[in-house]
C-alpha cells in the first residue's frame, strides 16, 4: 500500500479543527492516551453534570412517553368510535384545559413551595389515566373524552413544573 504525503496508508487523511488527525509531525497536537487534545476538550464538555443529572432523566422520561403517546392519538381514537369531528373537537379542547391546568399547578407548587413532591405526583397519576384510556376505548364518546382531558389536567403542566 502507498502511504500518501502525510504518511497514511491509502491516502486517507482527516483533520479536525485544522490539525491531521494522523500526523506525526511536530505540528501534531498534544494527546492524552490515544486522543487529540481539541477533542479531549470536547469530551469533557460532554460530560454530564451530576447536580442536573435527576432533571436531564426527568426530560429524558417525560418526553419519551409523550413520544409514544401523541403520535398515536388520533388514530387511537377512531379505533374508538369517535367520528372526525369528535377527534377535532377534543384536539380544540385540549389546549384550552392547558390555560387552566398549568397555571392551577403552578400555583398550588408555589403556594406550598412542593415543586417535587407536586411533580411526582402529577408524573405517576398522568400516565395511569393515560393507560386508562385503553379500558374506556369501547366506551364512546363521553367516558374517552372525559378520561382524556382529566389525564391532561394532570399530564400538561409537567412541563412547566420540571422547568421551575
């Protein structure tokens, strides 16, 4: 195999933040092990911080479960017997529930000052009510639709709540 002019094998070169990452020269950067200096820096910026690691798996949880549940919603509500207008409807619904929910909780976190016992709770009640949905789906409209928006009573102001 012919080594290339920076001396690689097969001519393959690579740089990064303007140094060949395989360069044995005297402008190679200083490593640590077998790891450039630039992107040593970069790992340790990456490195997680332990005094926010709880609130980065909180994220991590409640945005993961909002991922398997919205996309599907509609379509989880047609399969229970609910009419385009009816979907449509409780789609409208919902973010007016949000104007009141979310400022309700935080009120009451900010008037007992129990931001994480508040949040806990609000985290295991709103996906018990969630999977209640699926034994209300044969049910019609007014068990669904009531399930639903008491479980975004209590499910919406997460959000605001892990932010504070």
């Amino acid at each position: 195999m012919e080594k290339a002019g920076n001396g690689v094998p097969g001519g393959f070169s690579a740089e990064v933040g303007g140094h060949n990452v395989f360069s044995e020269g005297a402008d190679a950067p200083a490593t640590r092990g077998a790891i450039p200096q630039h992107l040593d820096r970069v790992m340790d910026r990456l490195s997680v911080n332990r005094d926010y690691a709880l609130c980065k798996v909180l994220y991590f949880f409640h945005y993961m479960t909002i991922s398997f549940f919205v996309p599907y919603l509609s379509i989880f509500l047609r399969e229970a017997g609910l009419s385009d207008f009816q979907i449509g409807m409780l789609y409208a619904i919902r973010p007016m529930l949000s104007m009141i929910s979310m400022p309700f909780w935080g009120f009451i976190a900010d008037k007992h000052q129990k931001h994480k016992h508040i949040l806990m709770g609000l985290m295991a009640v709103a996906p018990i009510l969630r999977l209640g949905l699926l034994a209300v789906s044969g049910m019609g409209l007014w068990p669904v639709t009531a399930l639903l928006l008491l479980s975004d009573f209590f499910g919406n102001p997460i959000e605001p709540i892990l932010d504070s």
